[in-house]
C-alpha cells in the first residue's frame, strides 16, 4: 500500500487556525490528526508542578501545572524514589506508595508530572508520575527499569529471534551514562511492534533522543509550576505514530504558518531522531493548497455529519451520533442488502470513523440484527480485528442481549467537531451548562 503524509496549518482567516496532519492509504484519507495552534493539546507534556491539596476521600491530589485550573492526580498513579537511604542514588528506579496518597505527598510539594488527557468541561487535566516518552520504535519510561519488548510481536522461533536481537540491540544502544556517570540507572524501554527488522542505528538514534529529553527535565530542579517537555503538536504525532511503517513521501505546506517554519521544525525533529525519513520530508513549493489536491478539506468535511455511506457492494450506511455520556454508531441496510454483509462491510468504516473522528470515551454499535450465534460472533471478531492497530487503544466487549456492540475509546485530547467548532470552548473552559464543582 502507498501511503503519504500531508502536513499543513491552516489560515486564520478559514476560522480556527490550525495545525493538520492527514495519512494518505493508497489516496484514502486513513487517520487525521488536528491541533488549534492557539491552544494546542497538553496530552504528553511533562510539567513541574505543584501539589495544591490531597484529597483523601478521592485518594487523589490536585497538583497546579501553571494552566489556571489544577490537574487531578489519582494515587495509582503516584511514583517515589525507592532507596532512600543515606548514600543511595537518587536515580534509582521509582515505586507505587503503600498506603494512601498523604503518606507519599504533602501539599506544597514539587512533583513531575505527564498530562495523561486533557481538560474536558468541569474536569481538569489527568495527571501521572509514571512519565513515558514514546518514539516511533521505543517508549522510555525513565522511572522504571528493564527492556520489554512488545508481545504483538507474535510467537515461534523466528519471532523470538527478533525478541532477543531487539533485546540486545536497545541494551546496547541505551546510552546508561545518561543519569551522568557510567554505570547508572537508565530507565526503563518499552521496544514496539514496529521496531521489528528495523536497523540497530535507527533505534540507537531514537534511545539517545529520548534520553536526551529526559536530561532535559530531570536538571530543571525546583520552581514555579512551568512545562519542562511541550507536548508534541499534531505533525510530530503523526511522524512518530505513522512512520514506523514505510511511508512514500511527507508533505509540507506551511504558508500560512505565521511566520512559524514548520518544515524548518519538522527537519529538526527527523535530524536529531528520524534521519532515515529526511529523504521523503518535503515542502510543498507554492501553488494550490496540499490539502486541496485529492479534496482532503472535502474528505475532512464530510466527517462533521451524521450519515456515512457504505462502500462496495453492501447497500447500507452509517449514523453516527454524540450525546454528553457517549457515542451512538446505528448501522442502516439497502433495501434488498443482506445483514451480515451489511455488517461486515460496516466494520472497517466503523474502525475508520473513531480514528479519524477522534471519538473517546464509550461507544456503542447497533448493528442490523443477526438471529444466528455464528454470525455474531464472526462480526465481534472483525470489530476486534479492525479496531487492533488503532493508536486510541480502543476495546471491544461483546454483544449485549439486545444486539447492541459496547466499546470503549481511549480519548486522545478534543473530537474533530470540538477542534473545528469556532465557538467550542478550551479545554478546561467551564461552559454555561457544565458544574462550577471540581
């Protein structure tokens, strides 16, 4: 399959600007990414903050991240320094608390912290200790320790082949003078599926880069809540969740970037982690817009309304809907179409829609009625199948006894229809109807 990168920011003057990142699979638009350059997402950013109070009833904390409104910090989510002792390194891998969220925080204290989601309405930032800085091949996670590598890898010999030559490679790569003296702790390394067959050199470059970030927040000491790494904005998402596939070219239009060289900063990005993509990181020279060619601003349209058509030969269509506790996806037959093919073929556009719809939170399919057992279980296995890539981790969990397909979404910052509202509030922004309650 062919598949390209279009990456852009928008006007002002077309409404919100903002910055887009589009995955082209043989000229279909497959996955989109979508940031407002005014207020980019904070999922991923990890800030210095402040513990503002515990809760106990909650057995949370609520930490200050310098936004105005304070993040939630759930106790399972709290790490601390093990080998506290006089003499230990203050470097060593970081633990669970035992017992409640007071016996390891107190208000006032400086933590660091990573923005697991945004602020949604009433609800401020989710937050956690147990920072991951994810990469194309790699994920550090430098307060753990260990190399793991993951398991959809598959089984048999040749995959545990590829398990230990990929073991030995980030082992080797692993720069372990990072905490600053030969023989140190460096962390923990998540290896993904991706890094399968990929060239030592490549994950070497990649290890360094994120142990360099780590560096980065790990000396900026005490102070005021302040962000220590930004979160990455929707071209850097793109190139670390899509590039770990072969991608034919990357294309850059940022004319209307207000005087923010976008190109300029994606070049950096692939300089110092991603060389190997240089060679298809192009900017787009002037002329029409990119994401005029193929209509993609027309294929982007299209996923604000309700109704999605089928493809191929099943007659049928798709309505999707959004209420304030989830998503509604109601699958319509042809006249004359039959159910299971009907189904069938609206599994992969359901899989399709989510991503590029950025829809989170719980989602529930009702599909046209299937009286066989068969057949049901065939369509929950293609659900399950189709939605098995999808970066938003999404979960499949059966049908329930009135033929209704439960899902869960993770959610991955604002909906499309939030991004592209010209009047949607911030993230975080209390709106006239939600809670003033925290």
């Amino acid at each position: 399959m062919a598949r390209e990168l279009h990456i852009d920011v928008t006007s002002p003057a077309q409404g919100p600007a903002l910055r887009r990142a589009a995955v082209l699979t043989d000229g279909v638009l497959s996955d989109l990414y979508i940031d407002r350059v005014e207020r980019p997402t904070l999922a991923g950013a990890v800030i210095r903050g402040r513990v503002t109070r515990i809760v106990a009833g909650m057995n949370a904390a609520f930490v200050d991240i310098g936004t105005g409104r304070d993040g939630l910090l759930p106790a399972a989510d709290v790490r601390v320094p093990q080998g506290r002792d006089k003499g230990a390194p203050k470097d060593r891998p970081a633990a669970r608390p035992q017992g409640p969220i007071g016996t390891a925080l107190r208000a006032g204290q400086t933590i660091i912290v990573q923005v697991k989601a945004d602020p949604v309405g009433a609800k401020g930032a989710l937050l956690s200790m147990d920072v991951a800085l994810p990469g194309r091949f790699l994920v550090h996670t430098p307060l753990a320790a260990g190399i793991h590598v993951s398991k959809r890898l598959g089984q048999g010999a040749s995959a545990a082949a590829e398990r230990a030559r990929l073991t030995t490679v980030v082992r080797d790569a692993v720069p372990i003078s990072s905490q600053g003296r030969a023989g140190g702790w460096a962390g923990g390394w998540i290896v993904r599926a991706a890094a399968a067959a990929v060239p030592a050199d490549w994950l070497a470059q990649e290890a360094e880069a994120l142990a360099m970030d780590w560096r980065g927040v790990a000396r900026a000491g005490n102070g005021p809540p302040a962000t220590l790494l930004a979160a990455p904005h929707a071209g850097v998402r793109a190139l670390m969740e899509q590039t770990g596939q072969p991608v034919s070219a990357i294309l850059v239009d940022d004319r209307a970037a207000n005087g923010q060289d976008l190109y300029a900063e994606l070049r950096r990005w692939c300089d110092d982690r991603a060389t190997d993509l240089l060679p298809t990181l192009k900017r787009v020279p002037t002329g029409l817009p990119l994401f005029d060619g193929g209509d993609l601003d027309g294929a982007i349209a299209t996923l604000l309304r309700p109704r999605v058509p089928l493809r191929g030969a099943a007659a049928g269509s798709l309505v999707i809907e959004r209420t304030e506790a989830l998503t509604v996806i109601d699958v319509n037959g042809g006249e004359k179409g039959d159910p299971l093919a009907v189904n069938l073929a609206a599994v992969p556009e359901i899989a399709r829609q989510l991503r590029l719809r950025n829809v989170g939170g719980i989602v529930v399919v009702d599909f046209i009625n299937l009286s066989r057992p068969p057949d049901r279980e065939r369509l929950i296995l293609a659900l399950t199948g189709a939605v098995a890539d999808d970066p938003g981790n999404t979960q499949v969990y059966g049908m329930s006894r009135l033929g209704l397909v439960e899902m869960t979404r993770q959610r991955r910052g604002p909906s499309l229809l939030d991004l592209v509202a010209a009047d949607a509030p911030a993230p975080g922004v209390l709106s006239d109807d939600d809670d003033a309650v925290m």
